[in-house]
C-alpha cells in the first residue's frame, strides 16, 4: 500500500525524525506531542512513562469529579435540612414558616442578595418583612405614673436612687 511518505526526499524524512525526537525529548512538549501522535496513529504504543502520567491524571480528574459531587450532595442536604427545619421551627427557634413563607424566603430573598442560607435569608426576610404583631395596641393614650417611694416629696432625690437601684440590679 502506498503511503504519503515514499514519495519524500530522505533528507526530508529525516529532518522530519529529528524534528520528532526533540519534541518528544523535550519536557514541555513531550506529552502534547505524543497524545498527538496517538491521535494519528490510535495503535501506537505510548512509552510506558507517558501511559502512566496519563493513568494518573485520569485518576486525579475523576476523583475531583468525585469531590465536586459529594461537595453538591453535601450542600443539597444542608439546604433541605435547613429548609425543613425552617417549616417545623427548629431553625430558628420559635419561629416556624409555612410553605407559602419559604417560597417567598427563596424567591425574594435568597435568589435577590445571592444567599445560600435558609437561616440568613430568614433573618433578612423577618427584618425587611415583619409580620403584623398579633396584640394589637390600645386606644388609649392614658398612662400610670411610676410608683417611686418619695418622688412627690423631692422627685430628683427619688430619681437618683431610683437609677442607682437600677445600676446596681445591672451589676449582680
């Protein structure tokens, strides 16, 4: 069978040889040339030292494959936990959102400031977001004066103890 070489000159075939020994000589273009050459020529025999950096970085490759998928698995879990934990109330404690509330958690607020966290993007939501207080306030705008002993006798006196009484109840 014919091949594109018989018709080349000798001296072209041979500098064409050197030309092929220097790359795969030399450390930076070694393994690109003869992952090339196995390209070309898919039967051809790696020299054993190639074959077993290509072995290696097979395995370095699929375990950080590996490492990435558990790191996924890892974070999928912690968001599922924390997102249960927000519907039951465990996450913060005292507070229990119902479907409807985490949706709106996810979609205004996480999604919005970029956060990967129920229990930040919680937070956030009951700030921006209070719930309506349940005691509603009264009506009145009548108020019972503080019973001080001595306030209407001298009130400075009275207020001076009064704080100190206070400042001392903050120091035990």
């Amino acid at each position: 069978m014919a091949d594109e070489f018989d018709n080349m000159p000798q001296e072209t075939l041979l500098e064409l040889g050197r030309l092929a020994l220097r790359l795969s000589r030399n450390e930076k273009t070694r393994r690109p040339f003869l992952k090339q050459v196995k390209e070309v020529a898919p039967g051809y025999q790696l020299p054993g030292d190639q074959q077993v950096e290509d072995l290696r970085a097979e395995l370095a490759e699929a375990r950080e494959k590996e490492q990435a998928e558990r790191k996924s698995r890892e974070v999928t879990n912690r968001l599922e936990k924390q997102r249960a934990g927000l519907i039951d109330g465990t996450l913060l404690a005292g507070r229990s959102f119902d479907d409807a509330t985490v949706k709106e958690i996810e979609e205004k607020i996480m999604t919005k400031y970029g956060i990967s966290d129920y229990e930040a993007g919680a937070k956030l939501y009951l700030s921006d977001f209070k719930p309506p207080p349940n005691a509603k306030p009264s009506t009145t705008a009548t108020w019972t004066f503080p019973d001080i002993p001595g306030l209407n006798d001298d009130p400075a006196k009275a207020a001076r103890e009064a704080a100190h009484q206070v400042i001392d109840e903050f120091r035990r």
